[in-house]
C-alpha cells in the first residue's frame, strides 16, 4: 500500500507523522536536507542535534568530502616532453618524474620542473692579464643547457651563480696562460676550446647538472690606451702576410722554372752517359776484332793502324814533318795537294773508300823510302 493511499498515513518515508507538510502537500526541502545532514553527521561520529536539542545546520561532511577531491585534484600535474620534475617528499629527494601526467600528494610533495633542452646564455667580461704580463679586454659568451635536473635543483645552492664564477675562473686561468697576441689574434679559437674544456670541468666536480654546449670569445682587445700600437703592430702583421704571401707567389713562378732545367740537365745527362756508354761498347768491340787481325796477322795490322794514324794526323795539317832514318836533318815534304783542303778533306774523309786511302798510302810510303835511299847513296860516296 502506498504511503499517500488511505490507510498508509503512518508509512512517509521522509519520517513526518502526517505524511507530508502541514497542508498534506509535499514534503520540505529544508527539512529533507536537515535529515541527510543528520544522517552523514552520523556516519563520520557527528551529533545529529545541535543546542537546545535542534538539528545542526553547519555541514562538516561535506566540506570534508569536498576537501577530499580538491585535494586529490590538486596533486595531478603535467610534465611538458621538453622538461623533468624533481619530486621532494618531505623535502627529501624522492625521484625525478619525466614527460606526462602524474600525481603526488599535495603538501607532502614538492615538485621542480626544469626545462632540460632550452639553451641558455651567460655572458662573462673584465679586464685580464696575460702570461706576457700584458693587459687584456676580454667578452666571452657561454651557451649551455641542463643535463641532470636532480643535480641541478639539490646539489648546488645557486646554479647560475656557481656557473658564473665558474667561468670568470676558467677564463682568467687561460688568458693568464697565453701571451697578448695569442689571445687578440693568433689563438682565440684555441683560448675559446680550453676555456670550454676547463669550465665544464670545474662544473661537473662542482655537480651542479650543466652541460656546456658553445664557449665563444666574441671580443679581446687590448686597453684603449695601448690601442693605437696595438693597431700598428697588427699593421706590420699584416704587411708581413702579404710580404710572406708576395714571397711564395714568386717561389711557386720560379721553382717550375728551375725544375724544369734541372729535369732537361738530367736529361741531357742522361743522353750523354749512354751515348758515351754506347760509344765505349762499340770502340770494345772494334778493338776486340782489332785484336783478332793482329793476333792472326801483327805486322800486316801494325802497320795498316799507323797508316791510318799518320792520315788522320795529316788530314787536319797543310804541312808534313818527317824525321829521316839514320839523317840528322828534317826534311819537309810538299804534300799541300796531297792536305789541300784539310778541312774539307776531313769533312770528306768518310766518302773515301778504303781504296783510295790504301793507294795514298802506297804512294807516301814509295816517296819515304825513294828520299832515304838517296839520302844513304849521298852519305856514302862522300
């Protein structure tokens, strides 16, 4: 039986003893919300009545569950994928969260995010005295991001400050350990790379979680007041480039030039030794065949080689000398048209025929023998 039906008067759920309000209408909303406050004060061991024997009004179970989901709300966050979150629980180190969402309980938790790819600069200038005991302006910019996150938020109070004094140390140490015009002109890439290697080491001792990515020595000058010599002395540097470069441009035009003969002079040499060589082997050979006709025949061939020498010999003379056997005068002989033309004679000497040259030789021979006999004749009559 329904508890509006006749008869069901004493059955209202909401626990009024007339089943509704006093006109027998609806039940009251403040007094529906009236028993669920005494019903969850009930629950969490609250009273369900408040002085003078009234219901309390104040809603505590409410505010507790309300509570209760902000506070589970508020521990969510969300880690971005460039950055990491150091989780402090008590503020002790708890753990290191990465790219997501995540929770951890509010007011117990602490969390740090760093941006781990963003490239940060630092920049370091003062004036710097160089191993030369010389004075040096000097602008240097650090680029750098951060490696670990833990270390960098627990191991160092002040990572920025650290890295600064950081790196006035490194750069002051290297600058001190070159000269002025390593640092101004001739080194600065080498001074920027030690400084690099010097700084990063002093970080990681100091495990301040910084990464070095680009040292650059953007200016180093010298004092304003020593400037104009230093600009004279970069001058004459310069001038001794270009004289230097003016030197090699003219060594590289003549040393081809000096190679080159020395290579035609090798050549020639080289033509030389074998024409020489060659020249030798057939004068070997020729005297090795020589040497079998005289062998075979000694007088015969002794006697044709000083024909063939004495017409040698008288082939480049207009004038003959011959020493008489057994006389004490020298007697000459007219033999011009026998030389003449000495010079074209010995030009023409290879034409002649072996024939030609053997009967000459008969014929000088005949004349020496026909004078010396006449000659003995004469000596002897007398």
């Amino acid at each position: 039986m329904a508890w509006n039906e006749p008869g069901g008067k004493d059955k209202d759920p909401w626990g009024g003893g007339g089943g509704g309000n006093r006109n027998g209408g609806p039940p009251d909303l403040d007094e529906i919300l009236r028993k669920l406050q005494q019903k969850l004060s009930g629950l969490f061991g609250g009273s369900g009545s408040g002085s003078g024997g009234e219901p309390s009004r104040f809603p505590w179970a409410l505010i507790a569950i309300v509570a209760a989901v902000l506070y589970g709300l508020l521990g969510f966050y969300q880690v971005d994928a460039n950055e990491s979150a150091v989780v402090l629980r008590l503020g002790k180190y708890h753990s290191t969260e990465a790219a997501g969402l995540h929770w951890n309980p509010p007011l117990v938790d602490s969390v740090t995010k760093v941006n781990m790819t963003e490239v940060r600069t630092e920049r370091s200038e003062g004036q710097m005295l160089t191993e030369d005991a010389n004075i040096v302006d000097v602008i240097l910019q650090v680029q750098w991001y951060i490696d670990d996150a833990e270390a960098y938020v627990l191991r160092v109070a002040n990572p920025l400050k650290s890295l600064k004094e950081a790196t006035d140390s490194a750069l002051r140490h290297v600058v001190g350990s070159e000269t002025l015009d390593g640092v101004i002109s001739q080194k600065r890439g080498e001074v920027a790379d030690d400084t690099r290697d010097r700084l990063q080491e002093y970080l990681d001792h100091y495990q301040t979680g910084i990464e070095i990515n680009v040292v650059n020595l953007t200016e180093a000058k010298a004092p304003p007041a020593v400037q104009d010599a230093f600009d004279d002395v970069t001058k004459a540097r310069e001038d001794e480039v270009r004289l230097q470069n003016e030197a090699q441009a003219y060594a590289n035009e003549v040393i081809p030039v000096a190679r080159g003969g020395a290579q035609r002079i090798l050549e020639e040499a080289e033509a030389y030794k074998a024409r020489v060589v060659d020249l030798a082997n057939g004068e070997t050979v020729r005297f090795e065949e020589l040497l079998t006709e005289y062998q075979q025949a000694p007088k015969v061939t002794r006697e044709r080689l000083y024909l063939d020498t004495v017409q040698r010999v008288m082939s480049n003379t207009s004038k003959v000398m011959v020493d008489v056997e057994g006389g004490n005068n020298m007697m000459y002989l007219p033999l011009d048209k026998l030389t003449q033309g000495g010079a074209d004679s010995a030009i023409r000497r290879e034409e002649l025929s072996p024939t030609v040259i053997d009967e000459v030789s008969e014929r000088v021979l005949e004349r020496i023998r026909s004078e010396s006999s006449n000659n003995r004749r004469n000596r002897t009559v007398r």
